[in-house]
C-alpha cells in the first residue's frame, strides 16, 4: 500500500481514472515523446555513471547473461502456451509482446528501488537494452515459418503446370531477420540509451556532477508526468479487450508472474543482489507496449494489434506499476538478501 503513496504513482492512478471517466484530458504527442525520450536519456546516463564506478565485472556480465537468457525462454515458453488458445500468428505475436520489455515499467521500478535505498547495478539498464530484440526476432522466424507451408500445398495440389497460379507470399513474409536486427538496434530510442550509457560511462564522476540537475533533480516530476499520460492511455486502451477470449486476458494476469517467478529462480541460482534480482523479475513480467507493436504491425500483419497491444497495456502494464513492482521488489528482497 505504501508504493501508492508515491507521487508518481498515484499521477498513473488519476490519469487512468480520468481516462475512464473520459475526461479531455490529454498530453499531447510531442510532449509525451520528449518525455519517453528524456527519460531513457537519464536511464542510460545513470547506468553509465554507474558502471564507470563498479567496472565491467564478473557479477554484471552474469547479470547480463541471466537477461539474454530470459529474453529466449520466455517467448518461447508464452508461444507453446498460447498457440492453444490463439492463431500460430496472433501467439507469435502475442509472445513476442511479452518475452520484450517495457522501459517505462523498469524505470518505475528503479525509481522505487532509490526511493527505498535498495542499490541495484547501473549495467541493468544494458539489460533492458538487450532484452528488447530477441522475442521480436523469434516472431518473425515463426511468421515466416508459418507462411510457407500455406504456399508449397497450393503449388502441389495444382500440378506443375499451374504453378505460376500460386499467389505471391502475404504482406510481410518479405521481412528478413536481418531488417528486423537493423531496425531494433537503430531504433532511435534504443540507440539513445546506448549513446547515453555509453557517454555516462565514458564521463564517469565527472559526468554525474555535471548532469546532477538534469539525471537527479527533474527525473521525478519527469517520471510523474510520464506515467499521467501512461494512466490515461491505459484507461483508453480497455475497450481493445472487449470480447476477448478469457484465457488470454487470464494470461495478460498470470503469464507476468510466471516469467517474474523465472526470473527469481534464475537470480538465486546465479546469486544476484536483491537490487538486480528485483530489477531482472521486472523486466522478465513486463510486456513491450511501443516498440514490439510498432515493429509487428509491418512484420506480423497477419496478427491481430488488438490483442497483443490490449493485453499488454490494458492489463499487464498497470498490473506491473501498481502491485508488480512492490511485489517483486519485496519477493527478491527476502530471497536473495
């Protein structure tokens, strides 16, 4: 109960009930896309200075390693679970939605583990940069593996002579592994927290000084700002799951938990701080709601957005900033402390 109290926090609660309430009230697109970009901006410079102070160790390159790990199994996992319930495409989708990760959710929860003094690496946020891309790589392997049977049976039925009858392949079967690997890596907000992580390493304590006001003073009310315009959108987005099956929205609720219960597993096998291991369980329950969707609408336009994009912001993403995160955090605590 004491994490609703956090200002920032409670700006979600009000936008998500002005939302529903459908209220006027609305942040305007620009704004809501310079704070997104601020705040990866602070993100990746914090990361950096803090991992000028501790070095490349042996402790963050298993941290590291647990996050790429976890960024495979987990659509995995969500893709033979869901192909029971939807579409091959639309539990391509879907799983691939949910093995990526949500900035805004890690932010929230770095934000809360300083509230409450609990210290966690700054190489973290080299975590959520690398758990991005894997699950959307998986759906497109899987698309494309799904469109080929769908033309070689057509060509056979008809006999070699009626093979120039065959169709073309559907919209987004020509989207490569290699297009997918390109735009994930030069996506601008992507390549922001790199370039500042990279630049707060590089600049070290000096750096952190200098930046103070900028990565200390606002992040707050930035935060805060941000997750107004997060409730309002979550509220909005409700009516996207009307309709929809109850197994998916029951998955939306409990796959989270499951892939957070992975992820602490992992963390105490390998002896991760409570900072990191609660850190790595949010990643691992968080579900991409902006950069997964953008890149599924042109690779997997076989998949309905309706789904995946409800699911992940309707139900999962307040879910996470709500319960999940003091949860998580409190869970790692008295596993890993």
């Amino acid at each position: 109960m004491q994490s609703l109290l956090d200002p920032a926090i409670l700006f979600f609660v009000f936008g998500a009930a002005a939302g529903l309430v459908r209220s006027n009230l609305e942040i305007p697109p620009q704004v809501s896309r310079f704070l997104s970009l601020y705040l990866l901006m602070a993100l990746g410079l914090k990361g950096g200075f803090a991992l000028a102070e501790s070095g490349l160790t042996y402790d963050v390159a298993l941290s590291l390693g647990c996050a790429l790990a976890l960024a495979v199994v987990v659509p995995a996992i969500g893709y033979q679970a869901l192909r029971r319930l939807v579409s091959g495409f639309d539990a391509a989708a879907i799983a691939a939605t949910y093995g990526s990760v949500s900035a805004v959710t890690f932010i929230t929860a770095a934000q809360y583990l300083d509230g409450r003094g609990v210290a966690y690496g700054g190489h973290m946020a080299a975590a959520l940069a690398l758990m991005e891309s894997p699950a959307i790589i998986m759906a497109v392997i899987l698309a494309n593996a799904m469109r080929r049977p769908q033309a070689v049976p057509a060509a056979a039925s008809a006999g070699s002579t009626a093979a120039v009858a065959v169709p073309g392949p559907p919209p987004g079967a020509g989207m490569s592994v290699g297009k997918i690997l390109h735009e994930s890596f030069t996506d601008g907000a992507q390549l922001l927290l790199l370039g500042s992580m990279a630049i707060g390493l590089a600049t070290g304590e000096v750096g952190k000084t200098v930046m103070q006001p900028f990565t200390g003073d606002l992040f707050k009310g930035m935060l805060a700002f941000f997750l107004l315009d997060m409730g309002l959108m979550a509220a909005r987005n409700l009516g996207e799951l009307r309709g929809k099956p109850p197994a998916l929205l029951a998955y939306a609720v409990l796959g989270p938990i499951t892939h957070a219960s992975l992820a602490l597993a992992l963390a105490m096998l390998v002896g991760l701080s409570p900072g990191d291991g609660a850190l790595l369980m949010v990643l691992a329950a968080s579900a991409s709601y902006i950069a997964v969707p953008a890149v599924l609408r042109y690779a997997v336009p076989e998949a309905n957005p309706s789904l995946y994009f409800g699911m992940s912001l309707g139900v999962t993403f307040p879910l996470n900033i709500l319960l999940g995160i003091p949860v998580y955090s409190g869970v790692a605590s008295l596993m890993l402390g």
